[in-house]
C-alpha cells in the first residue's frame, strides 16, 4: 500500500490531483510553488501524509536500513506546477499534488489556454512586451477600432506564428534567449501552426485616455543592429529605429544571468536574487508561524512588485552627472498620457502560442507597431477564473479559508481528469 492510501485510510477525502490558484504579478511561478508547499505540509489537511513519511522513515532507521534519496526528501508534500507565468503576468497556474503531478505534462502542454492581454501602438521592443527595450517606434495614424477588428479574423483559426525571440527554443545547442542577450545575430526561426479558437477585441482605449505607457527605455547600441534584423523593420517599412543607449548591453546581460531580468518565456530565468529574497522571507514565516502556533496568523511575504531586481545604475558611468537626469526623464515621461491608443484583447489559443507575438503581428497587420503592456491567464484546461481557481491571497488568511477549498478541488479532479483524458482521446483539446 502506498504512502498515500496509507493516508488516506481513515478518510475519504482525496489528497492526490491538481487545482489552480491565481497568480498576482510580481510573482514567480516558483513563489508561489514554493508557498503553497509550505502551506500544505504544515496543515491538518495533509498531516495524514506527513505523518505516513515520517513513520515510514523512522521504521526503516529502527531495521537498520538505508534511507533511499526520495525517502530523505519526503519531508514535504509532494508538488509542482503545470506551466509557468511571468512575474509580470497575472492569472491561472495548476499545481499537482502527490499522484497529480502526473498530469501536470498534459495540462502544460496537450490544453487550450485563455488570455487577456492589453498592448499599446506605436512601439517595438526586443521582447515584444514592456519590460523589453525599445528598438524601432512607427506612425499609428492609421490605426482605428474597426481597422483592427476587421485584421483579428486574420489570426482566427489556424495560424503559422514565429515564436519570440526570446523565447526558450534552442538552435546549434544555444538557446534563442541567449542569442538575444548577447547580440548575435539571431538564428530565424520556423513559423508553427497554432490554433486561436476565439479571439475578440473587449476594450478599445483611446489615445491619452488609459494608464498604460511605452517602455521608456531604448535598446543598447551593441545590440540593436540584431534586433532590426531580427524584428524585419526593412520589411514592414516606415519604422524609426532607435538611436540606441550607450551602456554596454551585452558586458551587462552578461553579469546579469541568473537575475530574471531577461526573464521572457521562460520562467526559470526568472529566479536569481529575488528568489533568494524569498526564500528567506519564506524561512522567516516559518519560524514565526512555528513559534506561535496561532490560527490564522500566517503571513505571505511578497517580493518586489517587478518581479524581479534591477540595479539602478546598471551600465552606468557612475562618474558621470547623467543619471539623475536621466532619472527625472524617466518619470516625467511615465507621467504624460501615452500619445497612441491601446486595446484589450480576449483569446482562447492551443498550447504553445506566444501572446506577445501576437500583439506585435497584430501590430504590424494594422500598419503600425505594438507591443503588450500586461497579461493574463484566464483558462488552463478545466480551470477557468470565476470558476474553480483559488484566490492566492486565500493562503495567507489561513487554513479555514483556503484549506476547505483545495480539498473541495481535489475531490474534483478525478472526475475533471476523466473529462481531460476522454477528450484528448477524441482529438478534443
């Protein structure tokens, strides 16, 4: 008998399969896999599991035999996630439990995703969202409500989209991201097909009448000649490419792997400091809840909104009297109204689409540039917002609140698994 029927012997509550919560910006996927963790081997919900380890460590110390390398790091529940967010991005992400871990793969890469993304005209970064560098900047003169809804039924169906440049995808065993970083010329990727099963504009925002803002900041000098390559400005026409910042981008790409600032596709490049920052808040929570005992006295200790750490005068000649100008022109130009127009758009994609591409073909298709200023994960496979994802702030409210509703969506996946397994076998994503 496994450790987990074990478990479960004496209940009939399921401690195996998958829920969703919803992931705030400025969190790791990782944070949040790391908590949620935490939380569950600390509960009562999960201490009949926690309880079967360790006594089944402790009857192999008492004959005297060796404890097997999963055995000495089974002092947690069993966890992880199926498809990473960006710290920027906001919305679903699942986590497997136990046996559920099994069919994280499925979720990640076999199911239709649900998004909202919002993008502003007129600019293209390297990134193609607006923690990149600008690289090139065209007229949206043309650009109108109906222009662009009338090119969204270009993008409905099936699709060949270029993935990002930075995205995780190798060539000659370098991955694309590297290439990006480091201003090679950057290798030309294969267009894929993909499947948009629905797509609709739900906000049009007019220009100097919404909060978003073009990133400010322009791509460094050595790297920019790549990236016009890379981007097809000779081909789409029209574009101001950038003069291009003095610093030293590729010396500080360089001293910066491992920080996320890069952070695009992929969320293990997002960990670095930050998630040392965390990991240690994490292990001050958990002497502090360890200590007092109390109900509902758990806190959440949160990283930086930005997800991620960013010095100040990175690149900088820090001899140099430009920096708080610099400095001061920054956050006159994040004060003004952005001068172009922005849109809302809802979409229902197959596994594997880049919603960042869309937004800069999308662009492009309209006769200007774009790029996306925010994201969010609305649907992952049977987990839909204002559905069955739990709230992320639940966990820090304490187990009355959030234990009931991770139970209540175990209970839920064996029936929800047998949907999934039934539809892929019927060709239904």
């Amino acid at each position: 008998m496994s450790l987990r029927r074990f478990a479960m012997s004496a209940s009939s509550q399921v401690l195996d399969g998958v829920f969703a919560v919803n992931k705030p910006t400025g969190m790791t996927s990782a944070d949040i896999c790391n908590e949620v963790k935490y939380k569950l081997s600390k509960s009562s919900l999960f201490a009949p599991v926690m309880e079967a380890q360790s006594s089944q460590r402790d009857d192999f110390k008492r004959r005297g035999q060796r404890l097997s390398r999963k055995m000495r790091q089974t002092k947690h529940v069993k966890i992880g996630h199926g498809g990473t967010l960006d710290p920027e991005a906001s919305g679903v992400i699942s986590f497997g439990v136990g046996d559920g871990t099994k069919a994280l793969n499925h979720l990640q890469k076999n199911a239709k995703k649900g998004y909202e993304a919002v993008m502003v005209f007129g600019v293209a970064t390297d990134s193609f969202d607006r923690e990149g560098k600008v690289v090139g900047r065209k007229s949206w003169d043309e650009v109108t409500r109906d222009v662009v809804e009338a090119k969204l039924a270009d993008f409905r169906g099936k699709v060949l989209q270029r993935p990002s440049v930075y995205s995780a995808l190798s060539r000659g065993g370098v991955k694309m991201y590297e290439y990006a970083r480091q201003g090679k010329d950057i290798p030309e990727l294969e267009k894929r097909e993909m499947f948009v099963s629905e797509l609709e504009l739900v906000d049009w925002m007019d220009e100097g009448k919404h909060e978003w803002q073009w990133p400010s900041e322009e791509i460094e000098k050595d790297r920019k000649d790549a990236f016009v390559k890379a981007l097809r400005f000779e081909e789409i026409g029209g574009v101001e490419v950038v003069e291009g910042s003095e610093k030293r981008g590729l010396e500080n790409e360089e001293a910066d792997k491992g920080k996320g600032k890069r952070k695009r596709e992929i969320d293990g490049q997002a960990k670095g400091n930050q998630d040392l920052k965390r990991s240690r808040a994490v292990k001050a929570d958990q002497l502090k809840e360890d200590q007092s005992k109390v109900q509902g006295s758990e806190e959440t200790s949160k990283p930086n909104p930005d997800g991620h750490d960013t010095p100040v005068d990175e690149g900088k000649d820090l001899s140099a009297d430009s920096a708080p100008a610099e400095a001061e022109q920054h956050i006159a130009a994040q004060q003004r109204p952005c001068p172009a127009p922005a849109l809302r758009i809802r979409m229902v994609v197959s596994s594997g689409f880049y919603v960042r591409s869309l937004c800069h073909d999308l662009g492009v298709a309209v006769g200007s540039l774009a790029t996306m200023v925010a994201l969010n994960r609305t649907k992952q496979a049977c987990f839909e917002l204002g559905e069955n994802v739990i709230d992320y702030e639940d966990f820090g409210k304490g187990e009355d609140v959030w234990g009931p509703k991770v139970a209540a969506r175990l209970n839920e996946w064996p029936s929800l698994h047998a949907k999934l397994k039934d539809d892929a076998k019927a060709g239904v994503e």
